[in-house]
C-alpha cells in the first residue's frame, strides 16, 4: 500500500521523528531548509540528515522541497548557472539515495489563503479562501496595476463594503496570512521580520512584468530538459505541485491548474523522471477539476501524493474539508493509485488546529492532532481498500 510520509521541518521542527514513529509514519517529506535558494545541497549535508532520520527507525523518502529559483522562473541573466547549481543538487541526492523531489513552478507566492484558522462549529479551525477578502489585499492593500479588472462588479462593491469595517489589525493579519505566514517557513521569499512586506512584494511581482502563460511555460520547458538527464543518470524522480489555488491570481501565470496544464508539461519534456505531484487538495480548489479523472488519466506519471479535500463554495471561496469529505475524494484515489500505480508515497496535508495545537507555534497548516487525525483517516481508508483488493471486491468511482 501507499507509504504512509509526514512533512517534517528538521531538527527544529516541534512536532518530533519519535513522535511521528509513534503515530505510524513510515517515510519523511523534508529538506535542507537551512540552505539558501540556489545553493548546491552537498553530499555530506544530504547524507547527515538522511543518517539522522534513519536513525529513528524511519526513511528520507520525498525532497519537498528543492526550491526553484524566481530567476529561473521568469528567465533572468543567473538563471543558467542557478539550473547548473540544481543540477549538482539533483546528482547529490541521487548518489545519497533520495530519488524524489517535489517542487513547484508558482511564480512569486506559493499556496494562497485568507485566513489561517477559520473557525469550525467543534471548535477545532482550518484553513480558508476568501475571494473578496483576497481582491481586497490585491486591490487596496497591494494596490496592483489593473487589478480591478480581474474582479466582477459584484465582488468590487463587496470590496467597497469591505473597506468600509475592516480594522488596521485585521489588514495586518491578511498581509501576514497570504503573503508571510505561509510562505517564509518554506524558504519564502518573504519572512516573519521582514520589515514592510508589501513592498518586498510589489518588487517581486514586477519581475514578471511581460511574462504570460506561454513565456512562463517555456521556462518550464527549458528547466526541464536541462535536468533530465541528470535525472535520468541518477535515477531521480521529479514530481511538480500543482498551483495552489489552480487558478490566475495577482496577474501572475499559473500552469499547473487542470488536465490541459498537466498533460503539457508532461509532453512538453516525455521524460519518466519528469512527473507530477498529485496534490488532491490544491486540484479540488477548482471547480473545473475532478480528481478522479485527473489521478486515473495521470497516475502513470505520478511520483508522489498529497492527500486532502477541499470544499468550494460559491463566489470562488473554498475551505479545508474533513479528509473523508470534500471534493478530493480521497478514498477513491487511494484506490485509483493502489491499482495503477501501487506504493506511492503519500503524506496528509493541511489538517485542522485542533486540541492545544494552536499554542504550539506550528507551521501555518502543519499542526500536529489535526494531522495525525488525518492520518488515521487515511490509514482508516487504505485498510478498506487493501480489504477490496484482497477480497477481490470491485467499486466504481
């Protein structure tokens, strides 16, 4: 079955490797957090880390993340030598034994949300979306260039009324929700300290200034097939995250965020090594994406997977769901997975705030009950499964 991983932070993380060997884990997702972006990852810090994970009983199994460069995003004059550094990175890796990397090809920010606790009638909180909440730091906070017209009438006037209440402090916290808080502990390009972040910002958006969804793709495109063949010497799997959420935000290119965007890059550079990150959770953000369809037409090229729901509302808001419920319909891809493509990786993601978690300083997303509950939701449903497969038993999705 699926190997059961777990994000885990390095030595400084909170949430332990004894504590994460209690609760089942198998496998770890990290990295070499500690060294800057571009930089080459050498093979005695890899092996270092690696000996120590194995040293609780447990395997380095997944890279996230190698992080990738803005410059070799958007193509600026250090982006070759940046590729040559990720190059020897890659090769390292391989020749330590951890032949999986998980990336992401999001210009500027990384996974967006308004609100990193959004209250649950239980108690316990999550994280949210919410669309006239994000036009309003893009509009009225950001103040981006043409902004408004990526907005309807109606969302603009909620924005108005909006503006009308909002406090200073709760301005602070949208700032620090959608572009600090979930970014910098993921070698972000913005950090908690970081002295007037909006402007950090606006001059990180500018450097696409002119980059649309096709240059945006070439530079996928050129990034890939440069790395492949160290891949492919190495053995080393390459798998990208969707965009997060899969859509256009901010007037950035976003390329990952549907069947067509997928099935491109994975044409674009027809590499086995060249895969995807099945992140059912960022996938079910969008209406327009059934997960289900999605893992059965790409579960061949698939090297890893988060697994986690999502519930859309309407006007383009959506929340964390239960991993039993929601529109990622985990259940089902466990089963898709195990029968095309058997003993993924696979890790549970975003689970809630839940009894004490908020006072422990975790990672925005990343606490500790509420993703060991989903964890044994998971396993809960990778045991169904395993019982269907032995029995033999055939369900239709």
């Amino acid at each position: 079955m699926m190997e059961k991983t777990w994000r885990w932070f390095g030595k400084k993380d909170k949430i332990t490797l004894p504590m994460l060997r209690q609760i089942g884990v198998e496998g770890i997702v990290t990295a070499l957090h500690e060294v800057p972006n571009g930089d080459i990852w050498t093979e005695e810090a890899i092996n270092g880390l690696k000996s120590y994970i194995e040293s609780y009983g447990l395997r380095w199994s997944v890279v996230e993340s190698l992080p990738v460069c803005e410059a070799i995003k958007y193509a600026g004059p250090e982006r070759d030598q940046l590729i040559e550094n990720y190059k020897v990175s890659l090769a390292n890796l391989g020749k330590c034994g951890v032949k999986t990397v998980c990336y992401n090809f999001m210009p500027v920010i990384d996974w967006v949300r308004t609100d990193l606790q959004h209250p649950w009638a239980d108690g316990s909180s999550s994280l949210y979306f919410d669309r006239v909440r994000f036009a309003y730091f893009d509009t009225m906070i950001l103040k981006r260039k043409g902004a408004e017209a990526d907005y309807t009438e109606e969302e603009l006037r909620k924005v108005a009324e909006l503006d009308k209440v909002i406090t200073e402090a709760e301005k602070d916290e949208l700032i620090d929700s959608i572009i600090v808080k979930t970014q910098g502990f993921v070698n972000g390009n913005i950090k908690e300290g970081d002295k007037n972040p909006v402007a950090i910002f606006r001059n990180l958006l500018a450097l696409y200034d002119g980059i649309d969804r096709a240059a945006l793709r070439e530079n996928m495109r050129y990034f890939l097939a440069a790395i492949m063949p160290v891949c492919e010497e190495y053995g080393v799997n390459m798998c990208v995250h969707p965009d997060d959420p899969p859509f256009q935000i901010l007037g950035l290119p976003r390329i990952v965020t549907n069947e067509e965007d997928i099935a491109w890059f994975l044409n674009a550079v027809d590499n086995p090594h060249n895969g995807l990150t099945f992140c059912a959770g960022s996938l079910s953000a969008g209406e327009h994406n059934d997960t289900r369809e999605l893992a059965k037409k790409f579960a061949s090229r698939t090297h890893f997977v988060h697994l986690r729901s999502t519930a859309a509302m309407p006007g383009g808001n959506f929340i964390e769901s239960s991993h039993l419920e929601g529109r990622g319909h985990v259940i089902d891809l466990i089963r898709i997975f195990e029968q095309i493509k058997p003993g993924l990786p696979m890790r549970v993601d975003h689970g809630r705030t839940m009894l004490g978690d908020e006072d422990k300083g975790y990672n925005a997303g990343y606490s500790f009950h509420g993703r060991m509950l989903a964890l044994a939701q998971v396993e809960g449903m990778m045991a169904v499964v395993e019982d269907e497969m032995k029995r033999n038993i055939k369900v239709e999705y």
